[in-house]
C-alpha cells in the first residue's frame, strides 16, 4: 500500500534562511546592514523525512505515494516547529 497523506503530519517550521550575493563592491557598512537581521522564513507541508541533522517536507503527496515540492532544511537554522514544544 502507497503512503497516504495521513501517514505524514502536517507541520510549519520558522526558520532562518542563509543569504548569497554574489555582485561585487560591498563596504563594510553594507555588509553589516545585511548581518544584522537574518531572513526569517516559515514553510507549511508534510513532514515527509527527518534525521538527526535535517528535516524533509513534502508540500504534495500524489497518488503514487511520491513526494512533490520537497523542501529540505538544516535542523540548525529552524527556529520552531508547530510538531515540538518550545523548549523540546
């Protein structure tokens, strides 16, 4: 039997997303304003895979039991998630 959408509880996680800029000519005081702040994100699916250091989550489960609109996330970078407790 396919895995079903109930197999896999639904989750949100707030997490911390990393930022890249690859232009050229940055100064210091441009470098700190982007330091400042991370870019905080929530993301919403099916909490399809985990281990100890990642999380995998399924925005779709099709009928073959496969996995669409995967997002995989470092366990590092989340702040929360709606499956734990805080302070778990």
């Amino acid at each position: 039997m396919e895995p079903t959408m109930q197999d896999y509880p639904l989750v949100e996680i707030v997490w911390a997303d990393h930022f890249s800029e690859f232009e050229d000519g940055y100064n210091l005081e441009q470098l700190l304003r982007l330091i400042k702040a991370p870019s905080i994100r929530k993301t919403v699916g099916y909490l399809a895979a985990e281990n100890s250091r990642m999380v995998a989550i399924a925005g779709t489960i099709e009928e073959d039991g496969t996995f669409s609109e995967v997002f995989c996330c470092m366990k590092k970078c989340i702040i929360s998630r709606s499956d734990k407790k805080k302070g778990a």
